[in-house]
C-alpha cells in the first residue's frame, strides 16, 4: 500500500513538473516570436519615417504614415550618432518631465533588451540615427506568464498539502477517539463483574484488608474506563480545587512509585487554587506526566510539582531529574505513537495535549529540557473571571 501510495506521488509530482516545463518552454517560444515580430514592426516603423523624411512633395505618403501612426504599443527612443535623446514614443511623458533621469534608464535599458536600428541619414556614414526599442506590454505579459503560472501552482500545491495534513489529522483524530471509546467498552463489562466479586467477598467473609485493597483497584479500572470513555466528547467544565487535586495525584503516584524516588510539591501561595476543569480528565494529565517522569529516571532521582498563579494564568511545572529530551524532539513527543519506550503506543502525552488545549483552552508544551539532566513539562491553564 506505502509503496503504491509513493508510486502514485512520484506519477503526479513527474506529471506536475512536466506540465511546468512544457509551459515555460512554450512561453519562451511565444515570446520569441512576438520578439522578432515586434523587431520588424519596428524596422518598418523606421523605414516608415526614412521615407517621409525624404520623400517628395507629390509623393502619396499614406501608407507610411500608416505604419507610422499605428505604432502605439513598442516604446521607442531615437538618437543620433552620440546616442544623445533626439525624440520619443509610447514613453510616459509625465514620468519623463517630472524625473530628468527617467528617460535615461530607460534608453540604457532598451540598450540591454535589443540591438539598435541604424538608419543612415547621408552619404556621411558619421550621420545616422539610432532607434533603441523596448518591450511591449503584451510581450512582458508573456515573459510573466510561466512564473505566474509557478506562483499558482505553488499555492495549489500547499493548499493541497494543508488540506490532506488536515484530513488525515481528523482521520487520526477520529481513529483515537473511536479506540479510547472501544476501550471504555470493553472494560465497562469486567469492571461491572468485578464490583459483583468484591460484593460476594465480603459476604463469604474475607479478610476486609485484602477486600478493601481489590476493591481500590476495582474502582481505579473503572475510572480509567471513565477518562477512556470522555475522549471525543465535549467534558463539563467545574470550579473545583486544582490544589488539592495536584496533590492527591502526587500522592498517589508516590504510593506506587520506588524508595528512591523523591515527591516535592512547591505552592507559591497558601489558598488553593480554584478554577474551572474537568476532574477527571485532569487527573489524567498529571498522571500522565508524573509516569513520563518516573519511567525517564529508572527507580531513583526527584520530581518537582510547581504551583504558581498570576492574574490570568495558573502555571502547573512537573520536573525530573531523568534522561531528557533531545530538542529535536520537544514537539515531536505529543505526536501519537511516538515513544522512546521498548512497551506502550506513545498515545499519553498526545491525548494529555488534546485534554489541556482543546477541552480546558490551555497549553501543554516543554518548557526546559536537557539531556542527561531532567525535562519540565509546563501546563499552563487560563483563569475564570
């Protein structure tokens, strides 16, 4: 499937350059001929005024005047033999009276663009007049052309990339929430038939210990079937205490974490934090971010919770002193499946990024990083007025 997918993009991107090529090349030869037909236009011009120059009195002189009359598009600039300025056409003679150097570029210009026509006015071959011509407007329109063409192109091109980045972004969407939604599914059955085992336990007597510990777990599945469950649907936003809901997370991942492995939670001030989230769906993210720091120093090292708040922001800094991440790889980390573990599908800092931004309007990116030193993911929510 890849490689007929590469196959197709190679056939369009050959089709592509080879429908550019054929234009530019067509163009070049459109403007080519236009090129030489102007050059005679203008020979004829010349020869035009050569004969009513020196024609005489009873001499019909119409068709001359003719072909003189009727050349309003090709901006000629006559000189004599010192290429001094002697006279002008299809030039604006505004811009020629209010800039004194403006008809001078143009006849350096005309130099540069086509080779003179000399027109010898005696038998002294030192007598001559010269005509220096530029382009017409169609004949630059043509020039243009291929690289407006290219322009157009371009712009079909990205648009088109956007499009299929965007489409297939939704198609990846669409395929997480239709797999965290499967998931709560399949759970909701086990977890129900487990609460029903928990319940017959206690009646036959168990041990209220072991009873009380199965029956934790029991409700930790089906809070994960919960969270699974919220994914692709709008959550209701709460004022509930961000504080306290911090800490009971560090808590608890302390209680499953090693020895060696330090909690510290810093708070900035000593009222709690109030705002408007999804409980759920937040402890999720913080879970998340306390697991990436626990999984990244292997058993020993310290994890720092910061606290701050301004007056429109509330910062939430989760810091490790683990293996780091390269910058390279700052943005690519909350890509889905990306993962620098042997196990796992990379999916809990890319749904913790969907959680932040799109459902609390917040952010979630890397603030600091170092390899061999530790990372700090920064979440950083919008206060309620």
């Amino acid at each position: 499937m890849l490689q007929q997918y590469l196959n197709w993009r190679t056939l369009f991107a050959v089709i592509a350059i080879g429908i550019v090529t054929g234009t530019i090349v067509y163009s070049n030869y459109l403007s080519d001929k236009i090129a030489a037909d102007e050059r005679m236009k203008v020979e004829a011009w010349v020869e035009a005024s050569k004969f009513l120059i020196n024609a005489a009195p009873d001499t019909d002189i119409q068709l001359p005047s003719l072909i003189r009359n009727e050349q309003k598009n090709i901006p000629i600039i006559e000189t004599d033999e010192k290429d001094s300025v002697i006279s002008f056409i299809n030039i604006d003679s505004n811009k020629v009276l209010n800039n004194p150097y403006y008809l001078a570029r143009k006849l350096k210009e005309f130099k540069k663009s086509n080779p003179p026509i000399v027109l010898q006015l005696s038998k002294d071959p030192s007598m001559i007049n010269k005509y220096y011509y530029g382009e017409s407007l169609l004949l630059q329109e043509v020039r243009y052309y291929p690289l407006v063409q290219l322009i157009v192109v371009a712009l079909f091109i990205i648009l088109a990339i956007v499009s299929i980045q965007l489409r297939n972004r939704s198609t990846q969407n669409q395929v997480w929430v239709g797999m965290a939604k499967e998931t709560a599914h399949q759970l909701g059955t086990p977890v129900s038939s487990l609460r029903g085992w928990v319940e017959m336990l206690r009646e036959m007597q168990t041990d209220e210990k072991i009873v009380a510990e199965i029956e934790k777990d029991v409700e930790r599945l089906s809070l994960v079937s919960d969270r699974f469950g919220k994914i692709g649907s709008t959550p209701q936003l709460s004022e509930n205490n961000l504080t306290l809901h911090v800490e009971k997370m560090v808590e608890y991942m302390k209680r499953r974490a090693a020895g060696s492995v330090v909690f510290e939670i810093q708070r900035h001030q000593e009222l709690p934090i109030m705002t408007a989230f999804s409980p759920q769906l937040f402890d999720w993210v913080i879970e998340n971010l306390l697991k990436n720091a626990l999984d990244s120093m292997k058993g020993k090292g310290k994890i720092t919770v910061e606290l701050t708040e301004d007056s429109t922001h509330i910062l939430i800094d989760v810091t490790d002193t683990g293996k780091g991440i390269p910058r390279s790889n700052w943005e690519r980390v909350f890509k889905p499946g990306f993962s620098t573990k042997k196990r796992g599908w990379g999916l809990g800092l890319s749904l913790s990024k969907r959680i932040i931004e799109q459902y609390h309007k917040g952010e979630l990116y890397v603030k600091h990083s170092e390899p061999g030193k530790g990372t700090t993911f920064r979440i950083k929510l919008n206060k309620v007025s």
